[in-house]
C-alpha cells in the first residue's frame, strides 16, 4: 500500500463529519492491506509510529521534527514512498541511541521526508507529534474492524480491551477472520486496561447494588499496577499501559521471591511510605515512578509497599469471567497470604463505618466495595466496583471542551467547569480530564458536538447542559 494512497484516505476522513462513511471508508480501506501492511497501517491511523503494544520510540521532539521540515529538501512530485517504507524508517530512527543520537535521527528522518510529497509529509509529521486530526477515534476504528469482517463490534470491543493493541486487533480481525477475534483471551506480557470503580454516594447504594454483602478493600493513595510474570521474568505496568518495570526493583523482587506460580498476571497498588510506614503524599511516589536513572538510590529515598488486590490469570488459566470471590481465593494461594490489600467482608453499614474510619485513621484515601460475584472487566467502570471515601462534592456545568491528544485523539476529552455566579450567568472554576472510561469519553464527545456554540482546532464551546 502507498502512502499516498494512506495520504488520500486521511484527507477524506479529515473532509467528512460522517460516522458512517468515516466507518465505511476505513473499513474499506483495511480490507485492501496485505498482512504485513495492517499493523503499521492502523498504528499510524491512531498517529502511533509504531503499535500500541510495540515498546519502540521514536524519541524526535516537536522542536526537531521543525527543524527538519525547515530544512528539508523541497517534497518531491514522486509519491513512491510505501507504509512499510514509512515503518522501517521509524524503526531506524528509533534505533538511534547514545552520543549523536539526535543527529543520527534527524538524519535518518530528513532522508524520508525526502522522499515524501508535501501531503505525504504533513501525514508524517502528524504521526510523529501524535495528532492525525481526521476525527477518527478509536471507537470508530472498532467499528471499521468490525465491518471488515462482517462481525458485531462488541466481539472487536473486547478483543481491543483484552490485547490494548487495535494494530494487533485488526491483524488478528483481518487474517484470521471472526474465529480468530473469538480466540483472543488474555495474555502474559500484553497488558490490559484495568477495571475500575464508580464513585458511590453513600454504603447505603454500596449494599443495595450488592445484594446486601460487599467486599471492602483499603483505597491507597497511590499508583495502580499491573504485574504479570512467567518464571523469573517480571513486568510492571501502569494504569495507563506504560512499562514501569524498571522503576520498581522491589517489587520485581517480591515477585520473584514470593509468588507462588509460574505463569501469574496480578492487579495491585503501589504506595510510598515514610519512616514511620505510613503512607506519603502521591506527588512523593511520582518522584519515583517511571524514573530509571539512579533508582537504587531513588528506592532508598522513597520506598514503596505493594498491596495486590486482584488474580487475573495463573499457571495459563484466565480468571477474568470467574467471579471477584473466586479470584480473591486463587490470589490469596498464590501470594500466600503476603502483600494483600487490607479487606473485610461486611453485611450491613455499621462494619462499613468502622472499617472507612480505620482506612482514614491509616493515612488513606477511603474504601473500595467490591460484588463478590463480579468477573474483571477490563477498561469498564460502574456498580461492581465502588469506591468510596469522604469528599465535598459541587454541581459544575461543562461550558467548553478541548480536543484530546495522544491516546484521547478525536475525543472532547479536558472539560473546561463552571458553576451558577448568582446572576444568571456562570463562573469557570477550572478543568478536568480524569474520571472517564474510553467509552464515556467517547459518548460525551458525541452528546457536547450536539451542544456546539462555537470552535475551532482545539477547544469547541457550548451550551451549559451538561451537569456533572
């Protein structure tokens, strides 16, 4: 496949506000890839150099991409250039390490612009920074898959939350048909979106929702993980997929000494604690966390205890469809009882007022209820999981939305709050981004477009109907 050919259909996305062609002209667009094309061709769809679950970067900031583009050779008239022409120079940029790296790699870059027309190049170039600006999220790519193949995008849905990886999706979609996205499962050193919880008004809809009896777990101030190993090798990842292995020497270690199997995928939390061992301050462990340079000396300064809550596949067999109960027996077997979240099982409201306050007492932020019957739903949010915890709440109005980058590409995704001024009008009080699953995201982007004032590229302002 060319790039111009890639070129083309990203301009017609870009041109139309159309789900259904947008959807359509994708799907039509996958069919025509041979197998090797696929992944590179929906990593750059999502403006990913290389896929999501592919460790490689590129490592060229915004500010040399610039001064490459400026210095380029005028574009050429020849659109020769092929996706995987594209997709093995990325690779030999991000091969480029160590002194004169960052020449090394303009270098290398400046050769493929070379070669590229100037619609080619502004393709690259969005790649690159992460921004493909046609409007095409992920969602609508699930969707593209799905009509590929001729299946419902629910199958595409759970394939996408159990590999995080839509290049590997549509490979697997668009090579191995239908009976091979029925065989996705989950897998040793692919990371999952983790399962989260809802924000609960009070126990009394915590036991309601749970049919009178609930898990209670600690809610630590800390950073969620994901650890999976397969014999001695070990690795970590954060809530939001990025390897931080290397960072967590410690807990590689307790992994490593202390698990009882083989082949393990763990869900957990990981907090730094003081002298006194109880919990710092969150801003504390975001010293630590992803850091790589001098982190024995790093550890020493900021430890960090480990609190596993959640057994997502062991010895080969995936526990995600058992329930919560089940995967709590098989995770306290294969910890031996160590490092667990602290819990309790409680039956009325009273035990859940006694066991929040001693959460407090410890420095924490509250408590998570867990149904013992829910399986893991990786990437979902609501009443199977709440947390709950003391706060002051206010109802807020979204006046205006800025367009997501990176991962929340193609989604109103930074929530621009105001609240009543008393004269009719409203006052903005600040933003937020955090909250929402991919799929809320993906809908309130759809419910604020119908809401539209005005917008440009990067903020649309609207109507103040939406309370949250």
């Amino acid at each position: 496949m060319t790039l111009a050919a890639f070129t083309t259909l990203c301009r017609e996305l870009a041109g139309s506000r159309s789900r259904l062609f947008k959807t359509e002209r994708t799907a039509e667009f996958l069919r025509s890839l041979s197998g090797d094309e696929i992944p590179a061709a929906v990593a750059f769809l999502t403006a990913r150099p290389f896929p999501a679950s592919d460790p490689r970067v590129v490592d060229v900031s915004w500010a040399t991409l610039g001064e490459v583009m400026e210095s380029a050779e005028p574009p050429t008239a020849d659109p020769g250039l092929t996706l995987l022409d594209v997709a093995g120079a990325f690779a030999d940029i991000a091969t480029a390490a160590g002194p004169g790296s960052r020449r090394a790699k303009s270098a290398r870059l400046r050769d493929l612009l070379r070669r590229a027309t100037a619609g080619e190049r502004r393709i690259i170039a969005n790649i690159l920074l992460g921004e493909m600006r046609i409007g095409l999220h992920d969602g609508l790519i699930q969707d593209a898959i799905a009509k590929a193949v001729g299946t419902d995008p629910a199958q595409v849905r759970r394939a996408a939350l159990l590999l995080s990886d839509l290049a590997e999706v549509a490979r697997i979609a668009l090579t191995e048909g239908v009976g091979g996205l029925q065989r996705v499962g989950i897998r040793l050193f692919v990371p999952l979106l983790p399962m989260l919880a809802e924000l609960a008004k009070d126990f009394t809809e915590v036991f309601a929702a749970h049919g009178g009896r609930t898990a209670l777990e600690f809610k630590y101030d800390g950073a969620r993980i994901q650890l999976h190993k397969q014999g001695n090798t070990v690795r970590i990842w954060s809530r939001r997929l990025t390897d931080v292995t290397g960072s967590m020497p410690e807990i590689v270690a307790i992994a490593q000494r202390y698990l009882r199997a083989d082949d393990v995928i763990l869900d957990g939390e990981v907090v730094a604690v003081g002298p006194d061992g109880r919990p710092l301050p969150f801003q504390e462990l975001m010293r630590r966390y992803r850091r790589v340079h001098k982190i024995e000396e790093t550890a020493r300064e900021i430890p960090v205890v480990l609190h596993l809550f959640d057994c997502l596949l062991v010895d080969g067999r995936s526990l995600i469809d058992e329930s919560y109960e089940a995967r709590w027996a098989e995770l306290e077997l294969v910890t031996g009882g160590r490092h667990l979240a602290r819990r309790v099982l409680a039956t009325d409201i009273g035990e859940a007022e006694v066991f929040l306050s001693e959460a407090l007492a410890a420095g924490h932020e509250g408590l998570v209820a867990k149904d013992l019957t829910s399986p893991y739903t990786p990437g979902s949010r609501g009443k199977r999981w709440f947390k709950v915890k003391p706060a002051e709440t206010v109802d807020c109005v979204i006046i205006a939305a800025d367009w997501g980058s990176g991962r929340r590409r193609g989604w109103l995704s930074n929530y621009h709050l105001a609240v009543a001024d008393g004269a009719g009008g409203f006052a903005h009080v600040g933003k937020t981004f955090k909250g929402l699953t991919d799929d809320e995201f993906r809908a309130m982007t759809d419910r604020l477009q119908l809401l539209k004032i005005e917008g440009n590229d990067h903020t649309l302002t609207v109507r103040p109907e939406v309370v949250v």
